[in-house]
C-alpha cells in the first residue's frame, strides 16, 4: 500500500498500463520532456522511451485525430488535452468521428482511445484554464465520460478505460490533484466504468457530485452529519453513462436530494439528473430537487472564482432548504 | 527583510533547465525592475532575463557555466544588508519532479486523507409513494401516509386513498372527536412497542385494523392529555325497567334501555352544565344542545354513535335514532355526521355482562357515563330488606373542569332521575 495523491495515482497507473500493455502509448502537448504541466506524466519518458511517450505539436484536432488513427490501426493511445478549454479545436474530431467510428464502421473497428482532460477552476489560472464543460461530451452518443474525486477511484478508473475498446473521455479534476490522497495498493482494483459510488450512506438526503466539487460535498455533509442530519453522498464517477440505478436508489431512499456541478447551470447534467429523478421517483420525493451550480457565465479570473464555484455555504443553504420542505 | 526571490520561470516552449552564460549585474550591484540581470542559454537561444525587482542583487542562483532548473532560485534581489538563504529559512526551497510547481495555475498543496468508501449498501426504500401533491392534502387532512395503503399503480397512494382515510378517521371511532368545526386533529405519538422477556418462540403477528388503529390512537390521547377519574354509583332499577315494559308494550316496540338511559341524563346535564361541554385551551365552552355520544359494539369494536339534539327528543324518538345509529354502525355504514361531536357520552357496558368500569372519557368531551347489567340484589326500602334490579354507574370526567363535588353532584342527579323516572317530567 502506498499513499498517493489523485496525481500520482494516474501517474502510477499509466506506468503500469506502458510496462504491461505493449500497445499503450501516451501522446499529447508536454507530456514527454516535461513530464506534464502537472507533471501527470512525469519520468514516463525516461522509463518507455519516445516510441511510448510522444510530445505533439500544439494542435489538439491533430491529437485527436492522428489518435483516432492508431487507435483504429491497433494501439491504446492514451491522449491527453492540457485543458478542458483547449478541446474544442479537437471537438469536430471526437464528435463527428472518434464517437461514430464503431457505429460507421458497423462494428468492423472501435477507437480504444483514452482523452485524458484535466479541468475545473479553483487554481487561479488565466481564461481557458478553468472550465467545466463536460456536459457535451456526455450528450455526445459513442462516447463514455468519468471523472473521478479520489485516488482510488482515479486508478481504477484509468485502467478500465484504457481496456475499454471504446473511446472514453477522462477528466481530471485539476483543483483535486494533490489536495486529496488515499491508500492505494500496488495492483488498484478496476472500477467499471458507468457505476457510482455511494461513498457515504446515509437516510435523510442523498447529496449528488463528482469531480471537484466532491470536496465541497464532502464537507457539507460533515457540517449537516454535526447537527444530526444523515446525508448520503453518492459521487456519480461516470456521466455518460450515468449509473441511474444507483442514483434513483438513493434518493428513492432518503427521499431528498440536491445536486452539486461547477460547470454552468443550464443545460448542466444536473438538468438531466433532475429529469430522471422527477421521472421515477416522483413517488418517493418529500421536496423538490435542488441545484448547486456555477453560474451561467464565463469563468471569472483568480479574484472572484471564489464566487463562482460552489461553496461550502451554498450547498448547506440548498440543503437546508430540502430538509425544511 | 525584504530580499525577493525570483526563480527560473517557465518560459514556455517546453524547456526545463538554462545555463548560466553571464552575470550582468554582480552581487551587491544595483539593478532596476525590466532590467537584464543575466545572460541564460537555453536549449533554443540565448537569452538575456529581466529582473522584475528594483534593489541590491543579494545573491546570484547560480555561478556562470552552471545550470538552473525552472522553479529553482536565479536571483535574489533585496536591501543591502539582506542575507540569503533567511536566518529562518529551512535552505533548499526547489521542487522537482511531481511535485515540482506547476506551470499554470496554483495548486492546493497539503492532501486531504481520505477514508476508505465503506461497503457499498443494498438500497432499501419502504417509505410510502405518494406525489407531491398527494402528500401535500395528506399533511393539510392530517393523515398519515405510513398507515395508507395504497390502490394506485405499484402500491401508490393516490388523492382518492387520502380522502377516504381522512373520512374514515372521521367516521367510526370509538373515543374519538374530529369535528374540524370544534376540534382540530393532533397527532398522537407513536408509542414503541416493547417485548417482553420470556416471549415463547412460536407467535403470531397480527396487523391492527383500521379501526382498531384509530381507537387506540384516541385512547392514547385521552390517556395522554385528561386527567380522569371515576366516581361510582348503584342505583334501584326497578322503577326504570317498569317503565321500560310499560313502553314497549303500549307502542308494540322494543325500546332499547339506552334510550331511556339517554333520556335520564339530558336534565342531570341541565343541571350541571359543565359537563356537556368541551375544554379548548383555557376556555370551557359549554354547548347549549346536547348531543349524546352512544357506544355501540360492533365485531371489529366499540363505535360510538351520535344522537344529534337528543334534549329535543321523546323517548320514542330516541329509540328509533338509537335503532337506526346501531344498525349503521353494525353494517359500517355511518355517515360522519352520526359519528362525530358528541358533547357526554353513554356506554351500556351491562348488555354484555358488564357491571362497573372505569370508563375512557373521549378526547373533546369532559364525561362518560358507564351503565352495568342491573342484577337482582337485597337492598334496603323504609327500613324493609327487600329485593331489586341494581344497576351499577360508573362517571368519568375531566378533573381539570369539575372537582369531585361536582362529580358527585351529577351522579346524584343521575342516580335519581334513574331510580325514579317520573322525575324527568319537570
């Protein structure tokens, strides 16, 4: 066992997918002699060579889509775009080809492909730094999205995708990086992908994130738990596909949620989570599901992330307003 | 101590590290912000650095011919004076590797250990279904969902369930007052059971019905919330029985006994008026009509039947009210109006056998009076050991409204107005 940061967890299992997987390759903007501007892929290039670990040139569509073409001739590329704000100029690659080509190809070829994208504010750093737009990528059909809170979760998750034949978009949250670390053992087992993780049980109200955000969620739940209240967390790990099982289960359970994403609240998958909560669990429902969002703006600057972000506090206030319904 | 430390940026490009080719301002010179303070070479050029501090160069990073690392200290610029590394300082402050700064953005370096996720539980839910809306009237009608069940798709409880479980709340308690016009539900508490030690192996469990259900939730408030007590009484039936016959024989029908009981006890309610009535805070509000409350037993319990303005009725009257109100009891066909807001209340405990008790006054109400089976006894006339019917009483009442004088002031009035009938006449 060995305690490691979020990083250094997807540090970890990329090494040991380079060392046993002949076929894995890593490629993107500074990933080899850099190490990664969060030094993800750091030492990789000394250990597997330029054969394994590849720089690119600055231009994400041609990441994508020379990844798209070793992919279909028989690698795991596992790519990487630096920021989340970054991946639009790869956006026409990974939506109009990397998620179809199974379905083009009528199942003759799959893209294996693992897009590795750190993203999420909360760093202080300049515009197209600090987004959160994962929704698009889950609304896009043929391709999967996770994004794990936690170490364990990071390497398990990781692994799988880089098995998966299918693409798998792997996000990042940068803020989480090295503020959270956990145990790990040498060999993490694989989390599938598509399944949840109900990380705290509780009976009174079933509190719904992933990502970054899981941080704030933690916390609150610690505040309501101090004043007698049970809270279920359940950290949703995978946006498309969305684990609705475990999800509807917990708030069938405790009857009260609320749903907690930085990205932009309109359209955000806290909309889609909502609709499908109000589908089958009107039944269950003491009190309307409430949003803890960013705003429907442009990720501000250093200054004022603070007031974009979800707090602490405005989790609290959202879910004291569910439990007083 | 104001000696700044500016380290080898990142200047893109991914280069790590630069070689030292030329101080151009030695230390303790002088140096102004934007003005180059060395001369780096780089894997792509060579390169002059601008220092973004005005001061004295206290301490140069490295020596010409060296090599820096990006994040690693290039110069020091400060007061003359100054000292570098600080007095107070732990010496080398450089990360590299994984740890090393990252290029964008600041990064929250202390970890939060986080503690492993527990079993992932079997999700459980047998909390009733009901919509928004449904649970909404349900809160305004003050029923309880838990004890609903439900006849909408997959056990749901619909509108229609609530309504009807409000109105058979309303409908058949035994001591029960739910008259939104004078009292306003309360919840009862929900009393835990608790098992006794020594329970045999082999039981059975047996779900309460909903009348039960209901007749044990207004005990409990009865039991709860009145102070009660019970005052005793017999009384020489003999006369009261005779009429009786008299009666069923002129008008070849039966009158039940109730309904002479009944009409006995509208003028010892006349007389002493607090108990037709109803406490309400620190009110009593005494009712001018008196509606009697009849219990009547039926096989799944004791409901209580109402006779509306029994003080304006004959005894025939009542006898036909008293008919119909068991009858419709029996069948559980009693309409809201006949089963709730009695103002006293009567219980013949003696058609089944029994002879004294100790009557639960109904929530809303200040007095019960328990009539027993009236049983052949000695008793004592003019001085003369003779033989009668003696019928036992038994009168609970609300001790916050009448003191035992006053309790014994109705029983007297009871007991005589039951011993000699003719009395009701004036």
């Amino acid at each position: 066992m060995t305690s490691r940061t979020l990083a250094q967890a997807v540090n970890h299992t990329l090494d040991r997918a380079l060392a046993e997987l002949d076929d894995v390759l890593v490629l993107g903007e500074d990933v080899a002699r850099t190490g990664g501007v969060f030094r993800i892929t750091d030492g990789l290039l000394e250990r597997y060579g330029d054969q394994r670990v590849i720089d690119s040139p600055l231009a994400e569509s041609g990441i994508v889509g020379v990844g798209l073409g070793l992919a279909v001739a028989g690698l795991r590329p596992v790519l990487e775009l630096q920021f989340m704000g970054f991946s639009y100029p790869a956006f026409d690659q990974l939506v109009s080809h990397v998620s179809r080509i199974r379905h083009r190809s009528r199942h003759r070829f799959t893209a294996p492909l693992v897009i590795r994208i750190p993203y999420g504010g909360g760093i202080g750093a300049a515009e197209h730094h600090s987004e959160s737009t994962e929704t698009v990528y889950a609304h896009t059909p043929g391709l999967k999205v996770v994004v794990p809170s936690r170490p364990m979760d990071a390497a398990g998750l990781l692994r799988s995708a880089i098995e998966d034949p299918d693409p798998v978009v792997f996000l990042e949250p940068i803020r989480l990086y090295r503020a959270v670390k956990e145990d790990l053992p040498d060999v993490t087992p694989r989390v599938p992908l598509g399944t949840a993780s109900v990380e705290r049980a509780g009976t009174d109200i079933t509190l719904l994130s992933w990502g970054a955000m899981m941080k704030e969620t933690r916390e609150a739940a610690d505040q309501l738990a101090a004043s007698g209240i049970s809270p279920e967390i359940v950290d949703l790990r995978s946006l498309a596909p969305l684990d609705s099982e475990t999800l509807l289960a917990s708030v069938r359970k405790t009857g009260r949620a609320v749903v907690i994403h930085e990205a932009p609240r309109t359209g955000g998958m806290g909309a889609e989570i909502v609709a499908q909560i109000q589908e089958h669990c009107a039944y269950e429902l003491e009190a309307p599901v409430l949003r803890v969002t960013g705003w429907d703006t442009v990720v501000p600057l250093k200054l004022s992330e603070e007031h974009y972000l979800p707090s602490v506090k405005r989790i609290m206030a959202a879910a004291d307003q569910v439990l007083a319904s | 101590m104001t000696a700044h430390e500016f380290c080898l940026p990142d200047i893109g490009e991914g280069l790590v590290e630069a070689e030292i080719v030329r101080w151009l301002v030695p230390v303790g010179g002088q140096v102004t912000a934007d003005e180059s303070v060395v001369e780096v070479e780089t894997a792509k050029a060579v390169t002059d650095i601008p220092s973004p501090f005005a001061g004295t160069v206290i301490h140069h990073g490295a020596a010409e011919g060296e090599v820096v690392q990006v994040g690693q200290t290039l110069v020091v610029v400060g007061e003359p004076g100054d000292t570098w590394p600080p007095a107070d300082s732990d010496g080398d402050t450089t990360r590299t590797g994984a740890d090393a700064a990252p290029i964008v953005g600041t990064l929250a370096e202390t970890a939060q250990e986080l503690p492993p996720v527990p079993e992932q539980p079997a999700p459980s839910s047998d909390r009733p279904r009901a919509l928004p809306l449904v649970r909404k009237l349900a809160k305004e009608l003050g029923v309880d969902l838990t004890r609903v069940t439900g006849t909408g798709a997959h056990d749901r409880i619909t509108r229609q369930d609530v309504e009807a479980a409000a109105a058979a709340t309303n409908e058949a308690p035994a001591t029960t007052d739910n008259t939104a016009e004078r009292h306003s539900p309360e919840p009862v508490a929900h009393v835990p059971a608790t098992k006794p030690a020594g329970v045999p192996a082999a039981e059975e469990r047996r779900p309460l019905s909903r009348l039960r259900r209901t007749i044990a939730a207004n005990m409990v408030r009865s039991w709860t919330e009145i102070p009660q007590v019970t005052a005793f009484d017999e009384v020489d039936a003999s006369r009261l029985l005779a009429l009786r016959a008299s009666l069923q024989k002129r008008h070849e029908t039966p009158v039940p006994l109730d309904a002479l009981v009944v009409a006995t006890v509208i003028p010892a309610l006349r007389a002493v008026p607090v108990f037709n009535a109803s406490l309400d805070g620190d009110d009593l509000v005494v009712y001018g009509r008196h509606d009697i409350g009849v219990a009547v037993d039926t096989p799944d319990g004791v409901i209580v039947t109402v006779i509306r303005d029994a003080g304006a009725k004959g005894v025939l009257e009542l006898a036909a009210e008293i008919h119909r109100l068991g009858a419709a009891a029996r069948s559980r066909n009693l309409k809201p109006t006949d089963a709730t807001g009695q103002t006293f209340t009567v219980s013949n405990i003696g058609a089944a056998g029994g002879t004294f008790g100790t009557p639960i006054v109904p929530p809303g109400t200040v007095g019960i009076l328990s009539v027993g089976r009236a049983k052949e006894q000695p008793v004592v006339r003019d001085g003369q050991i003779g033989i009668a019917p003696v019928m036992p009483l038994s009168l609970s009442y609300d001790h916050r409204v009448a003191d035992g004088a006053v309790g014994r002031r109705l029983l007297a009035q009871l007991v005589q107005n039951l011993t000699d009938p003719a009395l009701i006449l004036a």
